[in-house]
C-alpha cells in the first residue's frame, strides 16, 4: 500500500508539469521586437479599418505574416511565447517596458 501511495504521487507530480520546449519560446529581445512590430501593425490596422475592414484585415494578416517570416518563426512559435511568458509575469513586464521604450523611440522620430 505504501508503494501505491509513492506511485501515485510521482505520477501526479510528473503530471503536473508544464511541458516547456525552450527551442520554442522565443527569446525575451526577440520577442520584445516581435512585439513591437505587432503592435504598429495593430494601430495602422485600427486606422485603416475605419476606410475598408476587408482591405485592413487582408493587410493585416500579410503583415503579421511578413513579421514571423522575418523573425524565423510560426505562430505556434508566438503562441508559446506568448504563453510561457504570461506565466512570468515578471519578465513579461519587462518584454513590454521595452516595447514602450522603443516605441516612444519611434514616435520620437515622426515628424
């Protein structure tokens, strides 16, 4: 019986873990640019939409393509980034600290 209990606890344990493939979590610079890009296409998504959807939308989607083609990355790449970081929240606040860093870089640049 004693062994029952033993088993039953390794395997709750080892069923409990999050499985984390690190070859598929972006790093925290990477996905900090990655972020950033995302988020400029977003906001000329949210202007264009007011004038077409349909068009806004189709760019949107090439866009955001383009961003993981450039990045070396897929979506489920993203997705798991996304997910692993929500997790550290920590990190993640300091992923969007830089974003909002570079940001402000950039719209220090427009005229």
């Amino acid at each position: 019986m004693k062994y029952l209990y033993v088993v039953l606890l390794i395997t709750c344990f080892f069923s409990c873990q999050e499985v984390n493939d690190n070859h598929e979590i972006i790093s925290k610079k990477e996905f900090t640019q990655i972020l950033k890009a995302i988020h400029l296409t977003e906001a000329k998504y949210e202007i264009q939409k007011n004038k077409n959807i349909n068009a806004a939308k189709n760019i949107l989607k090439t866009e955001y393509d383009s961003i993981f083609k450039i990045n070396n990355i897929n979506a489920t790449d993203f997705e798991n980034s996304i997910k692993h970081y929500s997790t550290k929240t920590n990190e993640l606040d300091e992923i969007y600290e830089d974003v909002l860093e570079e940001l402000i870089k950039e719209k220090k640049k427009l005229p």
